[in-house]
C-alpha cells in the first residue's frame, strides 16, 4: 500500500491508499504477432465478469475487482483469427477477494474517521476545561492574597486583640461579681423593709389585746401580718443570693426569724379570738395562745440577732441599711 499511485494498474481503496496491481501471467511464448485494428478495438471495449467496462492491458477491473471476461468465441465483428500467441491467459477464478485482505470497506473506514473526529473533539474541549479552571484558580488564589495583605492587621495587632490581659480579665470578673452581690443585697433589702413594716402593726394589735381594745381589728391585723411573712418566705426561697457572702448561713437565719414570726402572729390572732369568745380579760398572760406565741417570739428574736450580725457588715460593703433585730 502507498499514498501515492506507483504507475499504471495501481489503484485507490476507500481508506484512501493506493495498492499495487495484481501480478500479470506471462503468455505463451512464440514470435511476437502484431495485432490487427480490429483486435486492437476489440482488446478497448473488454469488460470484467460483472459487465464493467475496462481498459486494455488490465486483468481485474478497477471497479468491482472482478477478473476479465472471457471472449466470445462466436463474436462476428471480426474474421481475423487472432494468434494463439497473442491470446491472453485469463487467470483461473479464484475465490480470494480482489481488495487485498488489509484494505477496509469505506462503511468501516468512515466509522473509523468520525470516532477519531469524536475522540479529538473530546480530548479538545477537556483541555480546554482543565485550562480554564487552572485560570480561574489562580485568578481567586492571587485576588484572595491581595485582600488578605490589604485588610490583614499586624502581628503584634492581632496578638494584642485575640490575647487579653490576665489582669484585665480578672478585674472584669471581680467586678461583675461585686455588680451581682450589689443587686442581690438591695433585693434583700427590700425584703427586710417589708417586714419591718408589718412588725410595727403586729406590736399595735398585741397592745390592744393586752388591754381588751379592739380585738376583731387585732385578729384582722395578725392574719394579715402572718399572710405577709408567708410570702416573704416564698419570695425569698425563689430568689437567688448566691453571691452574697455566706449567704447559705445569711438565708437559713433570715427563713426562721421569718417563720417563727408568722406563727407568733398565729397564734396572737387566736389569743384575740379567745379573749373574744370568753370575755376579755387585760393582761390575760394564762391563755395558752398567748403562751405559744412566747415561745415562737424567743425563737424568731434568737435567728434575728444571727442574721443581723452576719448582715450588717455585708450591708456595709455594700453600702446598704443596716437593721437590729428588733426592726425585723
């Protein structure tokens, strides 16, 4: 196979090569005859075996590959015999294809070229991608190192900004912590006024008991005053003092002052209730309501003075009132 055509009887295949003709049989040998015009126009118009028309001096024709055909020993366009001499040999048939056994068919040849094209194609627009995208890249990378310079802070900056004072750290802790404990404290104040206001009636209504005066208002005032210290129970249970200085010891002396006060003043208003049922008697020391509530008062005045004595200094601290037990 050549690229080019290498003389007569080479011919193209449809891959686009060019392959050389088939070896010529030699003839009889003899004296060489000189062929006639007839002869020579009939040897112009010989065909293949498939009926296409062929040159003179070829043995297979260049269309089909089909090998010449065999003449015709009735033709009557001549009485010239041609010598036997001058007779060709036709090769005997064989059932090899006339296209060399390496030459592809055009359908094989034509689905060859466009999966090239497609693989080409392919590989092209691959490339392509992988260009851009390295572009790209490089682009963001080089845009991303300008900013990061332009707006990044300085070494020392950024140490001096992420790393705080150990100093300043524990001085903003002691004093959030001071902050709390002055809350705290002015809540617990509050509290304490509460009670100090319903003590001044207390001692009114046991006053008017004692000397036989209005004894239905005394009742009415001790429920209320025992109502009150309830509440200042439960406000104080809900609420928080943790940072207040001792404040578990500070919180458990308040509660019994408290408690021991609100059933003293239970047991006042039944003292009242007696003296109402029975006939006031002044100074009746006897009644037995009258008794428990001494007791109760002994008790509350006993937790009072712990927690005025733990109190006071905090409340000084803090710059807020200090109270006696007898306030409370």
């Amino acid at each position: 196979m050549s690229t080019t055509s290498k003389g007569d009887g080479w011919w193209q295949a449809p891959d686009g090569g060019w392959y050389a003709p088939p070896p010529r049989h030699e003839t009889q040998s003899g004296p060489p005859v000189v062929p006639t015009v007839r002869d020579q126009q009939s040897a112009e118009v010989t065909t293949c075996t498939n009926g296409h028309q062929m040159r003179p001096g070829d043995f297979f024709c260049r269309q089909c590959g089909a090998s010449l055909a065999p003449r015709d020993a009735t033709d009557t366009t001549s009485n010239v015999s041609t010598p036997a001499s001058f007779v060709l040999q036709t090769p005997p048939p064989t059932d090899a294809a006339p296209y060399p056994s390496n030459a592809p068919d055009e359908a094989s040849w034509t689905k060859g070229r466009k999966g090239w094209i497609i693989t080409i194609v392919a590989v092209a627009i691959l490339v392509l991608a992988l260009t851009t995208v390295l572009v790209v890249s490089s682009f963001a990378r080089h845009k991303n190192a300008s900013v990061s310079q332009s707006t990044a802070p300085s070494t020392s900056a950024v140490t001096n900004a992420t790393a705080p004072d150990t100093t300043s750290t524990g001085n903003s802790q002691q004093g959030s912590q001071q902050q709390q404990q002055q809350q705290q404290g002015q809540a617990l104040t509050d509290l304490l006024s509460q009670s100090s206001g319903d003590r001044s009636g207390v001692q009114s209504a046991t006053q008017a008991i004692a000397s036989c005066g209005d004894l239905v208002s005394a009742e009415a005032t001790l429920n209320a005053a025992q109502l009150s210290r309830q509440g200042l129970l439960s406000q104080l249970t809900d609420s928080s003092f943790s940072q207040l200085p001792q404040s578990a010891a500070l919180l458990g002396a308040l509660s019994s002052a408290w408690q021991n006060s609100a059933e003293s003043d239970g047991s006042y208003a039944q003292w009242a209730a007696d003296e109402q049922s029975n006939g006031c008697v002044p100074n009746n020391t006897s009644d037995s309501n009258y008794q428990a509530a001494q007791v109760t008062d002994r008790q509350a005045t006993t937790a009072k003075q712990q927690f005025t004595n733990m109190w006071n200094p905090i409340a000084t601290s803090l710059g807020l009132q200090t109270w006696q037990p007898s306030q409370l």
